[in-house]
C-alpha cells in the first residue's frame, strides 16, 4: 500500500474542513463562548454543538425552500405573503401555539439560552436592491431613530440601506404569523402595527410599535419558530431585510447586548413588572455611560432627558433648598436609578444633582425609549418618589 505524501495529505485534509464548514463551525463556537462567557463551557459546547446541528439540518431545509421561491420571484415580490404562507404550505392550518416563544422570553427560564449560529455569508454577498436617493434618505432616518443600529459605520449602514426591500401592508393585514418559520427583519417606515400572543387557546395583544421600530429579530437569533403574530394597526410601509443580511450585520451586537444586559436588569427592582421580552427591548436601547470622580451627571434645576441606571460604582445626589447649603441626600449603588422625576414631571426639571463618587457605570435610557418602554411603570415610578421626601412631590 502506497502512503500519501505529507503535502496531500494536508491538502486532503483541508478539503475534508472546507467541505464539512469545521471551521466556520468552530469559529462561530468559540465567538458564542466569548460572548456568553458560560460557568460551565463543557456543558455550554455540548448543548451548543447539539441545538446549532439541529437548527443547521432545519436552516439547510429552510434556505433550499427560500431559494426554490427566489428562483420564482427574484426580485423579492410577495414576500409577506411568501413568509405567511410556508407553514400553511407544509402541515395545513398554521397552529400559533404549536410552537411558543423562545425559551429565554418565557418567564422563569431566563438561563436556557438557544443561539443560532451566525451567517457565513460575506458582507459583499449580501443581496442589492436599486433605490433612489429618496428612499436612501428615508431608510438613513428610520434606521437613526432605532438604537439597534447605533453602532453601525457608514459603510455598514450603506451595505444595509442596499439590501433592504421596500414592502408594504393595509390595516389588518398579517405580517408574521405566531409558530411560523420565518427569515425576514422588519423596521417599520410609517404606520402602527400589534404584537399578539396566542397562549392556552387564549389570544392577547401584548404591544405595539411605531415608526422606527422593528420586530421579526427573535426566529432569525435563534432559529425558533415566530413567537407572536404582527398584524398592521394602520396601514404600514416597511423597509425589510433577509436573514443573511440581519445575522451579518446585526446579530453579533444585538444578541450580546441581550445577553449582556439580560441578569443586570432582572435586578432593577422597578423593572420586575416586565416581561423578559419588555426586557429584552430596554437592553436594545440602553446607552452605556461613564463618569470619573466628582463628574456631575444630572444638574438640579436643568432641563432633563434621560433616565440612568447605576451599573457599577456609587453616585452621590446633593439638593440645596433656597437659602440652604447643599445637602447629601442618597447614595445610590448597582442596580438603584435615577433621573426619572425630570422624565415623569410636567416641568422637566431636575430636583437633585447627581455626581460621580469615583469611577460610575451608568445605563442610559433617552426621553422617547424611557416613554416607550417604562411608560407603563410611571404610576409606580411617582409613587417610589415618595421615598425622596420632596415637599413639592405633589406637583410631579
Ligand atoms: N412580547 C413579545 N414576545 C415575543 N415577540 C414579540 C413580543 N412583542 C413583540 N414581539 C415581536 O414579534 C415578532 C414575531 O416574530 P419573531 O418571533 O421573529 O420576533 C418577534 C418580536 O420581534
Ligand atoms: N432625595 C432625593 N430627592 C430628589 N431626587 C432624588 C433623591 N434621591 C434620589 N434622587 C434622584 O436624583 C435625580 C435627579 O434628577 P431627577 O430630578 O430627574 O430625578 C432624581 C431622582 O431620581
């Protein structure tokens, strides 16, 4: 029997890698390991390596249907359409609650985190559609209103605004439909949609969302099924990208500022009346923010537009009262807030003066997300100001 020559050999074996995707593979492994920094690595590999084959063998299944429909319908006509009716396809009646949301959005199962396996494909394969100058613009001031896409450069906002796709919807249309599969990303350009839940033969709406906001991110983080049914609150016009464009661009930063951010917040008291899907979307927004020593944050007496939660170190809240000397009045530590009675008062206005006492972490949410988000908790936020013995609590 002849041997191979060691260079054969080797070149035999990178041909094995490349055709069974090793690398990738292993490369997407260890960037998830850094990223969710597991107790247990072992145990974290194993489950790893097991639900990213299972959702590979789907996604495989998955892509040669979407290709199959591409091939049909290049330019991407009927895709809302396309997307609603695949599972309708397959297995009949769609069963909104034949699969639930994933395991992370379910409460009291926050650890069991499934993450899909980031797209192989190269950022200059990424599909592109013509447009205008206009809708260059429009997409450009849609994408700056939504923090998910804050840390984007130029050149990656370009890549993106080339393949989006423009869609658009009339009132009471269905976008997603819960427990279907599906591989589009959705920000809103004008128009309202609702979220609905369908939990125990009972059916909820459990939100809505504006212009400049977007939805369909969770089936393409983590390959599950759609976890709600959008459906059109007015009629809607949506800039829309494909799955291979979100995991190139967008799921690296949005699946670590989850995960990041996800514990953190579970221990913000105030934030316990969310569900861990609310939650999910205030990491989205957080600004994380840093002062030195003595740095003053909030001013008392100015105008304020922004809510912070103290991550790491301590800050000192000072007021002085007419004809006083300044006066401690809180210390305030991870994972207490603040800043909240300028964004829940009529007049704006700071009641305190917040400093740094040495180095501070603070997460930061602006005006328009802490309305959106928190909005729903402003009753109890008002009523926690108690607790501050302002005199003027009666005007806030
Ligand atoms: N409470 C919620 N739970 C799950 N998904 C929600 C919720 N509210 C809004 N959504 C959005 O609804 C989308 C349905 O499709 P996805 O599961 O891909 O992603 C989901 C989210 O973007
Ligand atoms: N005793 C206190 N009096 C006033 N503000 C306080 C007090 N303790 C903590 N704070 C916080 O300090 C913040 C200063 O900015 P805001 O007035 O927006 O919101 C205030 C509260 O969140």
């Amino acid at each position: 029997m002849q041997g191979k020559s060691p260079t054969a050999s080797k070149r035999d074996l990178e041909e094995y890698l490349a055709s069974k995707n090793v690398r990738n593979i292993l490369k997407d492994l260890l960037q998830h390991i850094c990223i969710e920094r597991p107790p247990n690595p072992i145990e974290f590999i194993l489950q790893y390596l097991s639900t990213t084959h299972a959702l590979e063998t789907t996604e495989a299944v998955a892509t040669e249907e979407h290709q199959a429909a591409e091939e049909h319908n290049p330019v991407g006509e009927d895709l809302l359409d396309a997307e609603s009716q695949s599972s309708e396809e397959s297995d009949g009646e769609p069963n909104p609650e034949a699969m639930v949301p994933p395991p992370q959005y379910q409460r009291g199962r926050r650890n069991a985190i499934a993450v899909a396996p980031a797209s192989a494909v190269k950022i200059e394969d990424l599909p592109k559609y013509p447009k205008d100058d206009t809708a260059r613009h429009h997409i450009g001031q849609v994408l700056a209103k939504n923090l998910l896409f804050s840390h984007l450069d130029d050149h990656q906002k370009d890549i993106l605004i080339d393949a989006m796709f423009e869609r658009n919807a009339h009132t009471a249309e269905v976008v997603i439909r819960q427990g279907e599969q599906g591989d589009l990303f959705y920000i809103i350009g004008s128009g309202e949609v609702e979220y609905h839940i369908t939990k125990g033969g009972v059916t909820q709406c459990v939100g809505r969302s504006g212009p400049g906001q977007s939805f369909g991110e969770l089936a393409l983080m983590y390959g599950s099924p759609r976890a709600a049914t959008v459906v059109c609150a007015t009629d809607c016009m949506f800039w829309v990208m494909d799955r291979n464009t979100f995991r190139s661009i967008l799921l690296e930063t949005t699946l670590s500022k989850r995960q990041r951010y996800q514990d953190f917040l579970a221990q913000v008291p105030i934030l316990s009346q969310l569900t861990p899907y609310e939650l999910s979307t205030v990491s989205d927004a957080l600004q994380p923010s840093t002062f030195t020593d003595g740095q003053v944050i909030v001013q008392q007496g100015e105008l304020g537009d922004r809510f912070y939660i103290v991550e790491e170190g301590c800050v000192i809240v000072t007021r002085v009262d007419p004809g006083q000397t300044p006066m401690e009045v809180n210390r305030l530590r991870p994972p207490q807030f603040f800043g909240e009675i300028a964004l829940i008062s009529a007049n704006h206005c700071r009641r305190a003066t917040v400093t740094a006492s040495g180095n501070v972490r603070c997460l930061a949410l602006d005006r328009d997300s802490f309305t959106r988000l928190l909005g729903p908790l402003e009753d109890i936020l008002k009523r926690n100001t108690t607790q501050y013995n302002l005199y003027f609590s009666s005007q806030i």
